[in-house]
C-alpha cells in the first residue's frame, strides 16, 4: 500500500506537498476549496500548474475529497441542486490538477431506498455536465442517523443504477466499516470483510482506503476517528492491509489531526517493514490475536 494522509493546502495546493513529504507520505489527500463552504476560489491556469509540477517531482497525484455539504442523496430542492452543482465543480477541478480520484459521501435521506436512486441520478446529471477523467470513488459510511453508504449492498445499487459505472469506484474508511458492523480487528474478519466486498462489488473497485482507527467499538454506526492501531480496531487490520499484496498500488490516507501523521505514517511503514522480513510461509500465522 502506498501511505499517505490528508495534508493542509494552506498558502496554495501546491503547499500540500511538502507538507506531505515532510511527513514521510508516499501519497496525498487534499481539498481543492474550503470543505465546510459552499463557494470555491478558482483553479487558475499558474495554480494548476504549480499541483502538476509538485505531483510530477513527488512522484505522485492528489487524491481530493468533496465537500462535507454535498449529499447527492436528498430530495428535490434547493440543495439537491446546489450539492449537484457543487459537484460537478468538483469534479472540474479535479481534472484541472490532475488528480486520478474524487472522494465523496454518498449523502443521507430518511427513505434509503429513495436515496440510493437519488445519489445515482446526481452522478448521471454530473456525468453529463462534465466528461473529465477524474473517477468518483463513493466512501464507506458509519451508519450514523440517515446516512447511505453504510452496507456494501448499498453501494453496489447505486453504482448498478447510473448510465456510467466505469466512473466510478469505491474507497473504503476502515473506522467506517468496523463502526457499521464489518469486523476488520481479527483475521477471520479481515478475510471474511473482503470476501464479502469481492463477492458485492469486486476487489478491484477498491481504488483507496482512509486509514483510519476508531474510538468506538464493532458496530456502533458513530464515526469517531482514533490513530492507527491505538482504538477499537487494533493492530491486525493494519497490518494485514499494508502488506496485503492486492492493494500494492492502493493509496490509503490517514485523516487525523495533521500532528500525529508523521508518527502514524512511520508506525505503518513499520508494519508494513516486519512483515516484509519475515519468511512468506509465516506470515498470516504470526499475526498476534486479538484478546
């Protein structure tokens, strides 16, 4: 797995970079406007270019994350239309600076029925409001109040239903699936999870993971993010996901407050490090056991 989190673009995009490399990244996770406003400041021409040449010197593109205001899963209304328009915003800017992937929260709505087809109606419009490149990757969710994305079944309707499927792939939030019941802490949970992620959408949907511990236990659907390795989930989920062979190329993002990434990035790697050395046959046997 490539290791990397969520970085500041504080002074410009640009500016993620060396924040990110500072902290030993080997991936990045941005946001291209405030998560929090509804307004965006352009992407100029200068500012483009200047993400480029980072990525380029870095060796790799940012992933960007949406909104937190944008729920593709509501009603008619003035914040459907808004959320969708923001969106494809969004999306605009993405391909602007290059980045290979868009995050986004699938959204909320009472009737989950009447959401999932509303999220997948918004991607179509989005989709033919703009034909970029940029590939959509819906997020697991917690399961908390109304929110849609919780089950795997949830997103695999809404990506059966859009006119343009290709567009779009999934990143999962590993405190997201534990908090919505999918047991990640054990061996046998880790398997049977992405078994089950194989058989709804296939393994190879699966384009990032927000790397992230949580505060609260298995199945509480309350999304509280805890530092690697040190919450509920506990050290074998991790450790099974940096050296899982299938996510080679995957990037996963830490989202903690941006003190603690160099210290969780360098407690990955070394996961990722003792694994390496130990012989193959080993490897899964040696995993310690949750109590």
């Amino acid at each position: 797995m490539r290791l990397g989190a969520h970085e500041s673009t504080s002074g410009g995009l640009h500016e993620a970079y060396p924040r990110a490399l500072a902290d030993g990244a080997e991936a990045v996770q941005i946001f291209t406007k405030s998560s929090r406003m509804w307004r965006s400041r352009e992407i100029t021409p200068q500012d483009a270019g200047l993400v480029r040449a980072a990525a380029k010197a870095a060796g790799f593109f940012p992933t960007v994350h949406s909104s937190y205001l944008i729920n593709l899963g509501c009603g008619p209304g003035d914040l459907r239309e808004k959320s969708i328009e923001a969106f494809t915003d969004e999306l605009r800017r993405c391909d602007l600076i290059g980045a290979p992937y868009l995050v986004v929260h699938p959204g909320s709505c009472v009737d989950t029925g009447a959401g999932l087809r509303a999220v997948a109606d918004a991607l179509d419009r989005t989709f033919a409001a703009h034909k970029g490149r940029c590939i959509v990757l819906l997020e697991t969710a917690a399961g908390q109040g109304t929110t849609l994305g919780r089950t795997f079944e949830e997103l695999r309707d809404i990506r059966d239903r859009v006119r343009n499927p290709e567009r779009i792939a999934i990143c999962m939030d590993t405190c997201h699936v534990f908090a919505a019941g999918y047991d990640l802490s054990t061996n046998r949970g880790y398997d049977e999870t992405f078994k089950q992620f194989d058989h709804m959408l296939g393994i190879g949907l699966l384009k990032a993971f927000h790397l992230n511990d949580s505060m609260k236990p298995l199945g509480c659907r309350v999304d509280r993010h805890e530092h690697v390795c040190k919450g509920e989930i506990g050290p074998v989920a991790f450790r099974r996901l940096v050296n899982d062979p299938r996510f080679r190329d995957v990037p996963g993002f830490l989202e903690i407050p941006p003190e603690g990434n160099r210290a969780c990035l360098l407690r990955l790697k070394r996961l990722r490090e003792e694994t390496s050395r130990q012989p193959r046959r080993s490897r899964v046997a040696t995993l310690p056991r949750r109590s």
